[in-house]
C-alpha cells in the first residue's frame, strides 16, 4: 500500500487493540458453543449451536483478515 493510503498510527493502534479485545470475545464464544455441543441436547438445540459456532468461526476469520490490513499498514 501507499504512504498516501494509510491510517495514522493512532488509528492503527487503536484498531488494533480492537481486534485483539474481539478475539478474546470470540475465543469464549467458540469454547462455550464447544462445551453446549458436547451436551446431550435435541436436534433444534444442536442447530442453533452449530449456527453459533459457524457464525463465530466466520467473525475469527473476518478479524484475521482486518489484523493482516493492519499489520501491512505498519
């Protein structure tokens, strides 16, 4: 990328910890969805974990791409 197209450092650093607090959230989200699908439950349960955690795995890799932006931005 250009000098001319990139963020101010503070912005950088700022987005940056954001993404670090997101993965800490979402890191919970996927072990709990984890655990609930070890758990004796019925088919309508079992499915909407299963959409958690598919939901969650999409938002990791949705915040892996922002933290590569950001490092190429450094």
């Amino acid at each position: 990328m250009e000098n001319s197209s990139q963020l101010p450092p503070g912005v950088i650093v700022q987005l940056r910890e954001l993404a670090h607090d997101l993965s800490n959230a979402l890191e919970t989200i996927l072990q709990a969805s984890y655990l609930l699908a070890q758990t004796d439950m019925d088919a309508s349960g079992k499915r909407w974990v299963g959409m958690i955690d598919a939901a969650s795995q999409d938002a990791v890799r949705v915040n892996r791409k922002i933290r590569e932006i950001l490092k190429s931005q450094s």
